[in-house]
C-alpha cells in the first residue's frame, strides 16, 4: 500500500488540453474520489497515475517513487475496468490468475491465491465457468478479484459500478467499500455520480473541465465548496445561488441582500460588485416575521422533508424543510439563512471569498 | 390485422428454406461432382455423348495424371514380359508403357509452398501492420490506409510487363522466393485491411488490463489480441490462400520449369496424346483438396461467439 502524490500533472491531445495542472494526494489507505462530469479530465487523469496515458509534464509518485514516465506493469498497481475487460477467451480462474502468472508464481501458490480472493469474494462456484456467460455482478467481481489477487501497491477504478443497474449499484457499492475497509488498500475511484462520491469516498477531488476545483473531505466539499461549480455539482437539491450588487469588507460580517441584512461568516478578503450568496436548501429557515419573502412555487413531497421551490427577489430558490411545515403554492413566506453555514462567491470569478467559515478548508489546498 | 412478432418460423417456412439452400447446393455442387466424376471415367466415356451419368469407374485419369507414357509396338510389348503393377496392366491395354513420372506431384508441391508461403507471409505481415494502424497514432494513417488499398484498384495482371522485368533483372523469375513475394504483395493490401477491421473490433481495454497485468505491449498483443483475433485471421489466411492457389496469369507468365504451380500445369495435360479429359478432370480434384481441408480446418473459427459478452458496449 502506498501514498499517491500527483504534482502539477498536465495532459494535452494535441491541441486539447484534456488536464490543467492536477496538484492532490492520496493517503495511503485512502478511498479516493476523482468526481466530475464527462470530459473533464478524471479518466484522464487515472489513466495517467496507472501509465496508460503518459502526462505532457508533472511528477506523478507512488509510494515516494517518481513514475511518470514508467510502464503501467513497473507500477504495481490494478485496474478495475468501468467494462470490466475480462479476457474473453478465459475462464474465471484464468482471468483471476493472469497477473500472477506474468510474475512467474509457482502454480501452487497461484492457486492458493486465487482460492483466497475467491473466497473473499465468494465466486467459488464459478472459478470454472467461462467468463461470457455471467451475471453483470459476478462479472464485476471476477474483474474485483483479478485486481485484488496480486497486493498491488493501489486500486485503481474507472467507473467500475457505470455498467450495472441501479439497484444492484447500491448493493455493489457497499460491496466495494466492505471491501476496501477489510483490506485498507489505497483506492482512486472515478466516478460523475456525486452521491455515489459521498457515500464511499474518504476524499474527494473535484474537476471540471481539466481543473481540481475543490480537493477534501465529502463534508468540507458540502459544507464549504470552493467555487461554485462544485457547489452546484454536489449535493440534490443543489446549492441555491442569488445574486445581488453589494460589498463586504475584511471582517465584514453582514450583507445587504435587497434591503434585508444577511449575518455571514466573517470575511477575511473584501470586495464590491456582482455577488453570489450561497445557501444549503436546509438552511434556508421559514420564519414568519422575516421581511424577506419569497413566494411558494412549488412543494415537493419526499417523505420526512419536503423541497419547497420559492420565488425570491434574488432569483428562485430550494428550501428542504420538514414534510410537517405548512407550504402551499402562492403563499408568501417570510425567509431567514443560517448564518454560520453561508458562503459568498464573487460572482464574476465564481471562486468563493474566504471567510471564517471556510478558510480552514480553502487555505490548506 | 397482421402482427409482427419474433418467433419460430412455422413448418412450411422451415421446408422453404431448406429446400432453397438444397437447390442452392446443388446448383454449386454440380460442377464439382462433374468434375470428380470425370477423373475416375475412361476417357471414351469422358466424351461420350449423350454424357454418362453411370459408367464403369477406373484410375486410368490419376495414372495418366501421374505418369508420362509412350507407344510401343505388339512384339516389344510381348517381350518385356508380364506387367508388375497394376497400374503397369492399366496402360498395357492399350498398348502404352509407362515412361516414367509426370511432373504432376512437383507442380503440386510448388503450389503448396508458394500457396502457404505467402498466406503465412500475409499473415505475419498483416496483422502487424493492422495491429498497428489500429492503435499506435501513426502519421498520415488515413492516407496510408488509402495506399494500400490503392495497389488494388487495378487488376494485378495490368503491371504484369514491368513485374516480369523487375523479376527477370532481380533474378526471381521462375522462382519460389519470387513467387511468394508476388502473392504476398498481391495479397497483402487485402489482409491489412480486413484484420484491421477485426483488430479495430477487439476493445482496446483487454490489452490495457494486460499492460497492468504485467505484461509487456508485445505479450499483451499474442497472449489477448491474437486469441481473439483468430476469427479475423482465419477468414483472412482463407481469402488469401485462395486467390495464391487459383492464380494463373502470372504464373503462366514468370514460371516455367522450375517454381511452375499447378494451375498452369493441368491445361498442358490436354495436349499430351490426344484430349486426355480424366487425367485433366483428376488433376483438379487434387488440386481442390489442400483448399477444402485448409477451410474445413479453420472453420470453428469463423464462428463468431468466444468474444461474445465479456465486455458490456
């Protein structure tokens, strides 16, 4: 096992720049998030720290050791396929024992590895069976074993849970993080689906179009996001933003939000102009004395809570409150934010301003 | 109200169906079992007219195949005793003796060695160049392809003069190493572009996981890429070794007495002693066997179906 460091790594196709100046660590033992849509570099990105794509520049180590320029097989790591790639023309067991066999391992010993990773994964049944014909979940864990059975120094996964059907995702995500928690082996996962990111990930790393945007825990990502592509990209309801005219200085801790005066985390950097207040649709409160109001557009039902849709003066809003709070369609509602969880952004850059909320979070990456 | 459903055909439909490959069959067939048939007539009843359906079967077409043979007089005949074999008794009758061999097994030989030669060759060649054009960002790839494919845009025998003199001043002419070269390059064009058709089809992923496997682009490339490739290379080693065996016009042309193949040979059957229909009829039957068994051999891997389902598109 081993810690992962990816140093100013930049990858180019041609004109393309697929990634911009990647800079993040993975921990030894870490299950790691690489989270994004489509096309903005995390594929890439792994593919790189497995030595399937070589960087165009940066240092990429593994374990202390500088491998950019090393083949994917002097890298010790596995792979885990988003379409799983099993040899076609392979049974179970071969497939399973194909990585020892390339490092010469006595066959007794080939097979008592492959009994074990069997085990682990309980595939006993088919070791014998050809690979062609099994379910989408022994599949993945056939592709699961071969990557196990050899103690690579990490894990690496392209989307390994995009090919299966939603319920059996659920099922297979528990699997993996079960897994992972057993053997406490450093893992890179990649993956668009942010939720699957919380669920799993004991940090994150969030691109767009080939740049990190935010780097830490799932928490600290929600709670305090650094831009506001990553605060729109995570969480369901995403953040709401309004936007406004206004300005703050240094240890301003207020702002004016079309005449009603918003208390905010105390602001360590000043500025004046177009700005974004971000709030959590939790922490938007229904208060009935509030002067500013929003009137109900829509309430959705989900059970314990309910999202109810507003119209504010700064835009439509989402607010996650208790499915026992009265809303109905029309209605005029006096809104209050929780003070301590709000964040500005400066809406022309879209990065947030540091404030006492955030700078733990921001200033360390 | 008619509807559409995917099911099984009905009965009639099957017997349709079956009846229309049995016809198709023989349509194809004919020929060929004419053509066998005729080997093992006499040569009387190779021209009879009305053709013989039934006749009374004899190896006189493979002997006179195999043999070269010559006329001698009754007395010469008497003197030289009792015949000693019985294909020594076949000739006899109608007063010939056998001379000595024909060239028949050499030509066929040559076919062999030429014909497997280059599909080896074509193979070998082929498929590291598909393999290459498939995934390895070579320069001007699109325009390449479209050369290769260019040689065959005109019938081969159209540059058979400046070939002749290439061969003649290179000294390959009427050579084995010649001819292989010829089919090779003839054929090649072909199998690079239906194997990088089937390598194109095999997910670049298998090879991928085999890099991390630990294995180097090479073993990634015959312990996974061949493997599944062996459809490809079989429909493709099949093509080519059938145009190489069929050939005729350049090898009329550039062989001779040496590295001459068969299909040149048997037409010069017919001259020798009057029309000698079974000995030409036997000929290409043994010619048809090595292509016949080559296909029979290869055919489990032109079904599709190993690669089949362990990658989810």
């Amino acid at each position: 096992m081993a810690q992962i460091r990816i140093e100013n790594v930049r990858k180019e196709f041609g004109a393309f720049t697929a990634v911009q100046s990647s800079t993040f660590t993975v921990e030894d033992g870490e299950f790691f998030m690489l989270l994004g849509p489509s096309g903005c570099g995390k594929t890439t990105t792994l593919r790189m720290m497995a030595g399937l794509e070589l960087p165009t520049s940066g240092r990429i180590y593994i374990g202390g050791e500088e491998v950019g320029m090393k083949r994917a097989r002097e890298r010790d790591i596995a792979f885990v396929f988003q379409m799983f790639a099993l040899y076609p023309h392979m049974n179970v067991r071969k497939n399973i024992s194909y990585p020892l066999v390339s490092q010469g391992m006595k066959k007794a010993e080939v097979a008592t590895r492959v009994a074990e990773v069997a085990r682990i994964l309980r595939i006993e049944g088919i070791l014998d069976k050809p690979v062609g014909g099994l379910s989408g979940g022994d599949r993945q864990r056939v592709a699961l074993g071969r990557a196990i059975v050899r103690n690579p120094k990490a894990f690496f996964m392209d989307e390994p849970l995009g090919a299966l059907d939603a319920e059996f995702r659920e099922h297979m995500a528990g699997e993996l993080r079960a897994l992972h928690d057993r053997m406490g082996a450093t893992t890179v996962y990649v993956t668009h689906d942010q939720l699957e990111a919380m669920q799993m990930g004991d940090k994150i790393v969030v691109m767009n179009h080939g740049v990190t945007e935010q780097f830490g825990r799932p928490q600290q990502i929600y709670d305090w996001p650094a831009t506001k592509f990553v605060a729109k990209f995570i969480g369901s309801p995403p953040m709401n933003f309004l936007e406004f005219d206004g300005m703050i200085g240094i240890g301003g801790d207020s702002i004016d939000l079309t005449g009603k005066r918003v208390t905010v985390p105390a602001s360590r950097e000043g500025r004046a102009g177009a700005l974004t207040l971000g709030v959590r649709p939790e922490h938007v409160q229904f208060v009935d004395g509030s002067a500013y109001r929003g009137r109900v557009v829509a309430v959705e039902y989900l059970g314990t809570t309910q999202i109810v849709t507003l119209d504010t003066p700064n835009g439509e809003i989402k607010a996650r409150t208790p499915s026992n709070q009265r809303a109905r369609t029309g209605e005029l509602i006096g809104l209050d934010f929780d003070a301590r969880t709000l964040t500005l952004f400066n809406a022309e850059t879209g990065r947030a301003l540091v404030s006492e909320g955030n700078e733990g979070v921001l200033r360390r990456g | 109200m008619s509807s559409y459903s995917v099911t099984e055909p009905s009965a009639r439909q099957k017997w349709f169906a079956g009846s229309l490959v049995v016809l198709y069959a023989i349509i194809t067939l004919l020929p060929l079992i004419w053509i066998i048939g005729t080997g093992f007539k006499s040569p009387s009843d190779a021209i009879a007219y009305p053709p013989k359906t039934f006749f009374q079967p004899t190896l006189e077409g493979y002997v006179n195949l195999f043999t070269t043979r010559t006329r001698v007089t009754e007395e010469q005949l008497k003197q030289m005793g009792e015949p000693t074999t019985w294909y020594d008794r076949l000739v006899r009758k109608d007063g010939l003796i056998i001379a000595g061999p024909s060239r028949f097994s050499e030509r066929f030989y040559n076919s062999v060695i030429i014909g497997f030669g280059s599909t080896v060759l074509c193979i070998v060649l082929g498929t590291a160049a598909a393999y290459a054009f498939s995934r390895f960002k070579v320069p001007l790839k699109d325009d390449l392809l479209f050369f290769i494919l260019s040689t065959r845009m005109m019938p081969p025998i159209a540059v058979a003069i400046p070939i002749f003199l290439m061969f003649r001043s290179l000294g390959l002419n009427d050579t084995h190493a010649g001819m292989i070269l010829l089919y090779t390059a003839v054929n090649l064009s072909l199998s690079v572009w239906l194997l990088k058709g089937f390598i194109d089809e095999i997910p670049i992923e298998y090879e991928e996981a085999a890099l991390i496997d630990g294995y180097t682009r090479f073993q990634a490339f015959y312990k996974v890429v061949l493997p599944q490739a062996a459809t490809g290379i079989a429909s493709t080693a099949i093509f080519c070794l059938i145009f190489a065996w069929n050939e005729y016009a350049f090898a009329v042309l550039l062989t001779s007495g040496n590295a001459q193949t068969a299909p040149p040979f048997i037409p010069t059957i017919i001259g020798v002693g009057g029309q000698d229909w079974p000995a030409v009829a036997a000929g290409a039957t043994l010619f048809l066997v090595p292509v016949m068994v080559f296909t029979i051999l290869l055919r489990k891997h032109l079904l599709r179906g190993i690669t089949f389902g362990a990658v989810r598109k």
